[in-house]
C-alpha cells in the first residue's frame, strides 16, 4: 500500500490529549469522521456527530468504531484540546507531498478574521488567522493563528518559516511590508511583491512622488516597463495599467530592503452600472523590471480574496461559525482548508464548491474519490477493496 502522501500517513502520530480511561472513541476515527464530515457539508460539531450517524454502516466497514459514533460534545472537546501546533505540522507535511510549489508560482499571504468566533463571557476577540494561498496549485499551503495581543507582522514571520517558496513569488498587503520580512523572503530563495501605505515612513509617498514626476514627463528618461489588461464581466468593465521602475538611485531607502530591484505602480480604472472609479496603488518588489510579470503577482494576490476568503464564507459559512472553545476555532479551520484542497482538485465537475460539498454527502463514491484524489489511500484503499469485494 502506498504511503507516501497519504493523509493519514502523516496525521498517524497525532497526539492525543485525552486521558487514557475517557477514551471510548480512537482519534484516527474522529478525525476521518470530522475530515469527511466538513468535506460532505458538516459546519458544526453537530453536524460532524448527525453525519455520522446518518453514515454509520458505511463507516463501519472500514473504521473499528468500538462505541458507535461519538456525540457532538466529543468531538468539540477533542478539537478543543488537540495541539493546533502539531495537527498544522501534519498538514504541512501532508501539502508538501501532494502539491510541490512550482518555479515562478505566486503565493499571496493574507489575513482572515472568524468574526464570531469572539467569546465575551472569557474575553477572547474573535480569531485572525493568516493563510497561504497558491495559486496555481489552488491550495492552502498553510496557516497561522495571529497572537489576540498582536497582529499580522508578528505571524507572517512564523508562517514563512515553515513554507518551502524557493524560486516563487510572495505577495503580501501594506500591513507586512516590512524590512524583517522582505529580508526572510530574500534568505529563502523567493522574491516579493509588497504593497505599501504609510507604515514605512516616506517610503510610499516617494515611490507616488517619483511616478506623478515620470507620468508628467511621460516617462521620457526614465527606464520603465509597461502592461495593460482589460477586462469585461457581469456589467463590469476594469482597465489595469502596470508599471516598472527598476532605476533607484534617487531612492534613499533602497539599500534598507533586501533584494529590492524594482517600484511598481498598478492603475485601475472601474465602470461598474455606469459609474467610474480610478484606483492607483504602489509596491517595492524584488522582481526584475517587467511590468507582465509583476502585474500578473498582483492580480493573483487578489485572487486569495475569490478563490479562499469568499469561498470560506459562502461554501463552508466560516463567518457565521460560532465555534470558539479552547483551540477549536484553530483546528476546525483546518479542517476548512483540508476540505478546501481537496474539493479544489476535483477538475471533472464543473460546479461550484458548495455544489460539491452537497454532492460529497449524498454520493459516497464521490466523496471516496475526493479524499482518494490526493492519494489518500492509507484508509480509502480498504473502502474501495471492500466496495469492490461485494460485486466482484
């Protein structure tokens, strides 16, 4: 049996924090259960247990389920308490066996808030969790809890760290241009993308002041790259000009960021029910002066919004999840993302995920071959073994 990228493979030694005689239920058991769960439409531990009962003789012909199906309050006291530390270890293990980042590919670092997933009665603020996003993949590469007493440029670092990005392009908003990180990115081999605001002194306001000089001269001795996109969609039509600098020697602070090679200036101009807006924003890069390559990093950046954030909101109805005890809100996020991945890879069906996810709870061979479709085969062989054995 092939074990290399198999799920449970790598969540095999998962510990478990139970104590040994409150153990009337195998982790491995409510963690398939959870997994296929939350893949079939669960969103609530609720769900999760109701799941399980609908699917119970399904379930018993492949996991031991010495005491039947466990109650709604077990498994929120398990997600509670599992290290959300060790379950993201076993998931970045297991991402790093099934998607191996490709030369070139954008990886957008982003930031979510569980809006309710506040707790008033213990003082708790709702959950941020900081996510990696790539898109040519379309996978979460991983995640990160922001501390309640910090915020985003304190867990960007953290998530960096454990990220194989060599040779890819990382894209992040204004709130992680930082020095610190721009350097991180440069020592793992990756280059970036980093939008700026008025967080890093006069930096942005002179990166502005350099491009109004150049639009104003038309660009004439100035060394630059143009690009140009159009697009027209659902009454909306978006024009978007990109621009290179890679000529800093007027830039004071060019030598405080590691690897800086460019500045960059991307234009928007909107007509949404006829009405017109025009953004312009700007961004220090370590990418060389090609306006393509750089307007393409910014475009995907955005894509995190659409193809993660939206889909956790509307698919999975992250923001209306209430779940907030202990480290559940962590590790029920995670379940989230491994949902995600998977459901993501399904090319053949050409429907939306809250369709599949539907789709997962009334049809066990699709939802066996959406968990089988990352080569997770230490548990799903034996299903399709004994699925075959009834008629073979």
């Amino acid at each position: 049996m092939e074990k290399e990228g198999a799920f449970w493979h790598h969540f095999a030694d998962m510990q478990d924090p139970r104590m040994d005689r409150t153990k009337r239920h195998k982790l491995v058991d409510i963690l398939f259960i959870a997994v296929a769960a939350v893949i079939a439409g669960a969103d609530t531990f609720v769900e999760v247990e109701e799941y399980g009962k609908i699917k119970h003789e399904w379930l018993k012909g492949f996991l031991e389920l010495p005491h039947g199906i466990a109650s709604h309050d077990t498994f929120g006291r398990v997600f509670s308490v599992i290290d959300p530390q060790q379950f993201k270890e076993c998931f970045l293990r297991w991402i790093r066996t099934i998607a191996k980042a490709i030369s070139g590919e954008v990886i957008a670092l982003d930031g979510k808030t569980a809006r309710h997933s506040f707790d008033r009665t213990n003082g708790k603020s709702a959950i941020h969790v900081v996510s990696a996003w790539a898109s040519e993949n379309r996978i979460v590469l991983g995640q990160v809890k922001v501390d309640e007493k910090s915020n985003e440029i304190t867990a960007i670092p953290g998530l960096l760290s454990v990220l194989e990005i060599q040779n890819c392009i990382i894209t992040i908003d204004a709130m992680g241009c930082q020095r610190a990180i721009a350097e991180m990115i440069q020592a793992k081999g990756a280059y970036c993308v980093l939008a700026l605001k008025g967080n890093q002194g006069t930096l942005q306001e002179d990166v502005k002041l350099f491009f109004e000089d150049a639009e104003e001269h038309d660009f004439r001795d100035t060394d630059y790259d143009y690009y140009k996109t159009f697009d027209k969609d659902h009454g909306r039509i978006e024009t978007r000009e990109y621009w290179t600098v890679s000529d800093l020697d007027w830039l004071e602070q060019r030598h405080q960021w590691a690897g800086l090679r460019t500045i960059g200036m991307v234009r928007s101009h909107r007509i949404v029910d006829g009405e017109k807006t025009v953004e312009t924003r700007h961004f220090i890069s370590s990418l060389g002066c090609n306006a393509e390559q750089f307007g393409n990093a910014v475009r995907q950046h955005w894509g995190i919004e659409n193809s993660l954030h939206w889909v956790l909101d509307i698919a999975f109805r992250e923001d209306e999840s209430r779940i907030r005890k202990g480290h559940a809100v962590e590790n029920f996020g995670m379940l989230r993302h491994i949902a995600q991945n998977l459901l993501k890879n399904d090319k053949l069906s050409k429907i939306g995920t809250s369709a599949k996810r539907k789709k997962a709870g009334w049809d066990n061979d699709y939802l066996l071959s959406t968990l089988c479709r990352f080569r997770l085969r230490y548990l799903a062989n034996k299903i399709i073994v004994q699925y075959l054995s009834q008629y073979f």
